[in-house]
C-alpha cells in the first residue's frame, strides 16, 4: 500500500494504523483504557483507502464506539470518518491528532456491513469510501433523535402449498424454516403471482427468527412486494428506494439498523440494508439494467448480493420468469441449485405461444405473415378476444410517435440541418386517452383497408411505412429534431434530394393511434414514458405499452401481441437475445393460461423458440456456453479502462498484471455509454482498453488495478480516467 501524499504525511494530522480487522465486534458503553480509535476517513483519493489512528478525549469516551459517524482533521481540512475500532496503544511513535467531533452516537456502521464493504471494494477494484457511499444513507438528524416503534410480529402460516408446484420447493422452504442457507435459481412460471411467491420467502425467514432482503428493478415491483410482505408480517417490512425523501429513507433505514424492520423490500442500494441476523437474500430479475450501479466503483447488486450471502451463509435466491447467463453460471458451478415446475405443470400454466408464420399451414393461410408488422392472425386474436369482453395487450420497444425517420427515396437517416441529430415525428397529443383514435385527417396515412389494417401496420421489416410523397409537408405534423428540438418544416434528403420521409421505427404513440382505427369503439389505453400504469381493470380493452411498463389486469390478458421483435434481437449487444427474452417473458407472464402469446419476430431464431417452448434455462445454458467458447463474461473477468489514450497509457503502465491478461482495444465507448470526462473536454476523445483474464486470476487483476489507481493518484494525477470490472455495456 502506498504512502500517504506529503502533505499530509508532513502536517502529521493523522497516523496510519497497521493492518487489522475492522469492525469487530464490541461492546456497548464506554471503553475506558483504549484511548486510541481506528478511523477510515471519508477520502476521494485511491492511495487514501487506508485506516488512521486518532486520539480519543476524555470526554468523547462514551460516544466514540466503533461504527460512529465522526468528524477528524486530516492534511489541514475537516473529514467525515467511521470510527472502525477502539485500540489500547498505537504503533506510531509521532503525534496522533485528536478526533474532532463525533457526529452521533448511533452505531450505524456494522461489523458485517465493514465486511461487505471490504469485499466489494476489492472485488471492483475501488475504495471503502466510494463503497460506503453507497451502504449509509446520509443522516438526518431530527429523524436519529425519534424513538424507534416497536413491532409485534402476526401470526406467520407454516405452510405455503404454493410452492410445491415446484420441484423441491417444499424442502427449500423447509431448509429456510430450520435457519440454513440454500441458494437457489427460481423460475417462475407463466402467470406466477411472484410478490406473493417472494413474500412467503421472506415471511419463512422471518419465522425462524432471521432477516431478509428482497431486491427489485423498480417502483412498481417494490410497492406490489411490500403489499403482500405486509399481509404476512405486518409493520415489520420496508421499502428503501432513492424515490424516497432524506427522512424517510433514514427513517425506514434506521428502522432495519435498530431490528424492528425484519424484511427489506428495495432496488440495488437495499443490498447493503444493515439487516440484523440476515437469512435470506432474494434478487428478483437480474438481468435489469437498473441493478448496475452507476456510480463508482459500479457494482452489480446481483454480485454483491452473492458476496453477502457467501459472507453471512444466508440464503440466496436469484428468481425471474427468464434466466441470466450469470444466473446458469453459478448453477453449473454447484454454488446454487435449480428451483423449477416440471414440464407437465409448466405446460398446465403457459398460454400458447407462437410467432405468425411458423409453420407451413400458416403461411399458406396468411403469405404475409412474416413480413407484416401485425398479421391477420394477430388480428383475428385480438378481435376473438374483444369479443369476449377480454382484455388485449401490445408490447411496443419504442415509445412516442414515429422516432425515427428516413428518406423514403434512398432510406439515408432523415438528420437535422441545425444540429444533425435524428429527425422524428413528435407526439400527437392522443396518449393514454381511452380512445387514440385520431381526428379525421388522412396526412401523413392511408385509410384502413378492408383486412381492417392501416398500411403502416402492414409494415415489411426492416422497411417503414412512406408518410408523405410530396415531402414533409404532407404529414400531420412537421418533422422535428430529438438533440435541439427544432422543428424542420421542408425536409430534403441531403444524399438525394427527395422530400418525401417514411418511418423507420414505429413507437407505441402511433401503434395506439392505428390500433384506434383497426378497432372502433374499443378503447385503446397507453402506458409508457411517463404515464406508466399500475394496473388496469379487466373488460374489452387494448393496453398498448412500452417495454417495462405492461400493466397489470385482474385474471390475466387474453391475448399478448409483442411487436417488433427484430428491433430487440437486432441490437448491436451482447445480451441483445437474453434481454430480448426477458422482456418477452415478463409481458407472456400476464397472460393467463388459457390465452394466447404471439411474437412478431423470425420463428427460427434460438431466442423465440426459447419463448415459444417456455424454456429460459435452456436459453440461458445456450448464451453461457456461447460466451464461453468467445470468453465473454461471465465465463471470463473482464475489466473495462476508459479514458485518453495518455492516461489509459499511464495506468497500465503502473500496473502490474497479472499472468495470462489479454489487452484488447483501445475500441470506441459503447452507444449511451457516459463519459469519464469533466469541463471542456472532447467526449470523441474517450477510448475503452478492454483487460481480459480467466475467472480464476479475476481476484488478481482487480487488486493489481487498485494499486495502480492508488500510484496514479500519489501522483496527482488528475487526466479522466474509468475502471469497471464486469460492466454491463462492453461495446
């Protein structure tokens, strides 16, 4: 470990202590023969991730228990620290400063959360205070000062017959009832009230005298989870999520800090949820995005949940109606174990789904079936379903109008003249209105044909529906800019001169609005963007949503259309298909047994088949095995370096790597992908060096990239500069 910069060495305004275990535990009440506490500053610099000795006054004494809040002086400046322990004596022979002040008395710091925060450090090759960043909310005092409400615990039922639709499900319930630690990969199965699946988990745990932690990608999933861990076990869940105000998240923490919260229900941060006597750890769809942290040292909520759980030998349980290559991996390595319905259930509870088209009886009955955006079939579907006075829903990857547009002459990308951003149509204002059927203007369309379809839906992919043949004058509305928002009233193709634009994506605002006139009378309910629904009452009806924002309807859909298939499964990404699948499954998951699921996508592909036979560990076993004959994660540890070409330079050349490293690149940042750069400088300048190794020597290359971002930083160096272990985007 390198030294400390000089001036701060120098000012001998603090000490560094040796090496020791943190956090260890202690006693309440004052500790009077240790005058010495052991204090991890709060400190940006890399080579600054170090512990401190400091005097402890008299008068501190009581307070200045290890886990505390307090404020010290370092090189000059006033620090928040944890106190970490208290010592009899230093090895330090200089003078040792004096804690300033001690912030509070609450001990918010556990032993187990110094633990955690140690390993994941280490793990993604950053430092402790970054991490603690993440773990502790900041305090709120007025909120400290409350007395904490004491909770009684409900009656918790001993049996949840739900699960024995599952093979071994019983006897997984069973190990958590007797206090041992099973880690499983849960599928849930079409239709799967999976809040209440979850909350029976958590209440188990809750019976045998432990704690659980339940993460989910979101608002809506973590409100539907606490309603139903409320029906079990009362007062005693939470929900934590960084919606919540200052307050109530302190409150709500310091409700599972102090015991009286024994269930957690959160997003990525509830990971680090100090939960008392942890039991249990449940990550419920892994492959969202949201769980990547975007902050340093950027780690994964799934695999800090599983350091956790190997830390404290709680229970883990990573469960969702598709499975991730990460999740098939720790299967395959023994660490966890599948928790699956037979096939014969499986079948009883999966609605029929098929992708127009798919075989040769269907394409004689409807040519056209492949090629369409929305087929006869899918039509007829619908139309038994409303009616029956069912339910319909329509998943849309894209949400608003037509986002994006293109020269109908040569099909170049319609761009700004301004600023050359991407030209779309903007919104038509008719967006979750019961009826988006629009006013009675042809621009821009053609009247519905007698199969009851618009053109637009007889889209062939990947070409677009043509919106004006004079020119952007004869649309609706007037293309305009998605970067600067100016409205460009006389578009001309600067490849050929035409003016006239077709639509090369079609969003859920202009899915609805065609919809409207297939289907007269039916109203037509939207939910994406920010007017995503809850929930929705059953009756005739089209939900039209965007990926992630399907409602909820009582009973079920009846039929689910999932629309442009080829825009998921055509992404240039790695988890394009596993991501693609996943979403699938979750709309396929609202339709109720006995309905129907039809995909609009190629029906030989790997990934709609996996749909269509309802076999998302077949898929996943097919990525994994993919990924690991090109070493992609998570058969390999990957490390991504993004920066200059001089800084990158001079991080790998303080780095000692590690045998066996492969250094890929320098490759452009992935598309969205931010930046490490501040002020003026040029975002085009950013390159990523992508360091590769065996899974085995991962544990090396991150302590390897940790030291050498500690010497770059005795340095001062201060060039933009990124390390990520794992990301999600690799480009």
């Amino acid at each position: 470990m390198s030294e400390p910069h000089s001036d701060a060495a120098d000012g001998a305004d603090a000490v560094a202590g040796q090496d020791a275990v943190a956090g260890g535990e202690s006693a309440p009440g004052p500790r009077l023969g240790k005058p010495i506490a052991r204090v991890l500053p709060l400190l940006e610099p890399a080579h600054l991730d170090r512990d401190f000795d400091y005097s402890v006054p008299p008068e501190m004494d009581e307070l200045a228990q290890p886990g505390v809040r307090v404020r010290v002086r370092f090189s000059g400046r006033l620090v928040d620290g944890y106190i970490l322990e208290r010592l009899s004596r230093t090895d330090h022979s200089g003078k040792i400063q004096p804690l300033q002040r001690v912030v509070s008395g609450e001990r918010v710091l556990t032993p187990e959360t110094v633990r955690l925060v140690s390993a994941v450090a280490t793990r993604y090759a950053g430092t402790r205070a970054d991490v603690l960043r993440l773990a502790i909310p900041p305090r709120h005092a007025r909120t400290e000062a409350a007395e904490p409400k004491s909770v009684e615990l409900p009656e918790i039922p001993e049996d949840f017959p739900a699960w024995s639709q599952y093979v071994h499900g019983d006897s997984f319930l069973s190990a958590l009832r007797r206090g041992n630690g099973p880690r499983a990969a849960w599928q849930a199965m079409p239709g799967e009230q999976w809040p209440r699946r979850l909350a029976e988990l958590a209440a188990t745990t809750v019976a045998s005298g432990r704690s659980a932690i339940v993460m989910v990608p979101d608002q809506r999933d973590l409100d539907r989870v606490v309603a139903e861990c409320a029906a079990l076990v009362g007062d005693a869940v939470v929900g934590l999520s960084a919606g919540l105000g200052p307050a109530a998240r302190y409150r709500r923490w310091l409700a599972v800090l102090r015991g009286s919260a024994r269930v957690v229900v959160g997003t990525r941060s509830a990971v680090f949820a100090p939960a008392r006597e942890l039991g249990l750890i449940v990550v419920w769809d892994d492959g969202d995005d949201t769980y990547a942290e975007p902050r340093a040292p950027y780690p994964h909520a799934r695999e800090v949940a599983m350091l956790r759980a190997h830390e404290t030998g709680a229970a883990f349980v990573v469960a969702g109606f598709a499975r991730t290559a990460e999740a098939q991996a720790i299967v395959e390595s023994g660490w966890a174990h599948d928790l699956l319905a037979d096939r014969k259930t499986l079948r009883a509870n999966t609605p029929r789904i098929h992708a127009p088209g798919d075989s040769d009886i269907a394409l004689e009955r409807d040519p056209m079936a492949r090629a369409i955006r929305i087929p006869g079939t899918a039509f007829a579907a619908a139309r038994r379903a409303l009616a029956a006075g069912d339910p319909v829903l329509v998943q849309v990857p894209r949400r608003g109008y037509v986002p994006a547009l293109a020269c109908a002459k040569c099909r170049t990308p319609a761009r700004c003249r301004h600023c050359n951003g991407p030209l779309s149509l903007p919104e038509s204002g008719t967006w979750g209105r019961r009826d988006a059927r629009p006013a009675d203007d042809s621009r821009g369309t053609i009247s519905r044909d007698g199969a009851g379809r618009s053109p637009a839906t007889d889209e062939r992919r990947p070409s677009a529906v043509p919106l004006g043949s004079k020119g952007s004058g004869d649309l609706a509305q007037s293309p305009s800019c998605r970067w600067c928002g100016k409205v460009e009233p006389a578009f001309r193709c600067g490849a050929c001169g035409s003016r006239a634009l077709r639509a090369v994506v079609i969003g859920a605002q202009r899915t609805a609005e065609e919809l409207g006139r297939a289907f007269p009378g039916v109203p037509i309910r939207g939910s994406g963007g920010a007017a995503v629904l809850d929930s929705v009452p059953d009756g005739p009806q089209v939900v039209v949503a965007t990926i992630g924002a399907e409602p909820v309807v009582p009973g079920g859909y009846a039929v689910a259309l999932l629309l442009d298939g080829w825009a998921l499964l055509g992404r240039a990404d790695l988890r394009a298909a596993e991501d693609a699948l996943r979403r699938w499954m979750s709309a396929a998951a609202l339709v109720r047994p006995a309905g129907e699921v039809l995909v609009m996508a190629e029906p030989s592909l790997p990934t709609v088949q996996a749909l269509v036979r309802w076999d998302p560990v077949g898929h996943a076993r097919h990525e994994l095995a993919a990924r690991t004959e090109v070493r992609f994660p998570p058969a390999v540890r990957l490390a991504a370096v993004d920066g200059t070409t001089a800084t990158i330079g001079e991080l790998l050349g303080e780095t000692a790597l590690p045998e066996g490293v492969e250094v890929l690149g320098p490759v452009p940042l992935p598309p969205g992908a931010r930046t490490p750069f501040s002020g003026d400088a040029a975002p085009a300048a950013v390159e990523r060096m992508i360091l590769r190794v065996d899974r085995r020597a991962g544990s090396a290359l991150s302590r390897a990239l940790a030291a050498a971002l500690a010497v770059r930083s005795s340095h001062r160096s201060d060039g933009p500069l990124r390390v990520q272990i794992d990301p999600v985007d690799i480009g």
